[in-house]
C-alpha cells in the first residue's frame, strides 16, 4: 500500500472567491506517465491529482474559471492521452474535515 503524506493544517477558501467556477473531474488513461505528471504539476487548473485501478491511470481534479477554459485544458492535455470529463454540477456535501476541532470534540462527549 502507498504511503499517505501528511499535510499541516490550512485554510479552505471558496474556489469561487479566487475566480475558480467550474470543477470537473477527470479520468485518464495515458501510456507516459511521466510525461502526464509533468503536465498536471505545470499546470495550476490541476488541483488534485490520484492514481487509480481500473481501466483508467489517473483520476484528477480540475479547478477553472469557466466551461470554456475547461475545454481549453482538455485540448491542452489531449496530447498526454484520452479522457472522460465529469462536470461538477453541485456539492451537497460540504468539505469534511478527517478530524474534529478541539470543541467539536467536546461536545462528543
């Protein structure tokens, strides 16, 4: 099994507030590997990026400022191999955070 990095704790901004209205994930198959990761760390639309079984490498998560600069990244990484595109439509749930804060906790008990 793979090895989970930590990350210290931060702020969670409203990707809409820093001009990000589309979301969209993003499946992947590419036979470079390489080359994909290279141009998924160049790019700053790229988000969240995860290896994955199946019949797909990579599934990433892509953060633009519209419809059509999403189209545009997808025509930018048509080069690293094919895709399949997920439009977020909505988020019924809200971020999560893996561990309650200090009072969240205390009211637990």
């Amino acid at each position: 099994m793979g090895r989970f990095s930590s990350r210290s704790a931060g702020t969670i901004i409203s990707p809409e507030k820093v001009g990000k209205h589309t979301v969209a994930f993003m499946l992947f198959h590419t036979r470079d590997c390489h080359a994909f990761l290279d141009f998924c760390r160049s790019t700053p639309d790229v988000v969240e990026c995860y290896r994955i079984s199946g019949e797909h490498n990579y599934l990433l998560k892509v953060m633009t400022e519209s419809i059509q600069a999403l189209e545009e990244f997808g025509n930018q990484s048509d080069k690293t191999g094919t895709y399949t595109t997920l439009i977020v439509m909505s988020s019924p749930i809200d971020y999560k955070f893996l561990i309650p804060s200090f009072d969240d906790a205390n009211l637990l008990r």
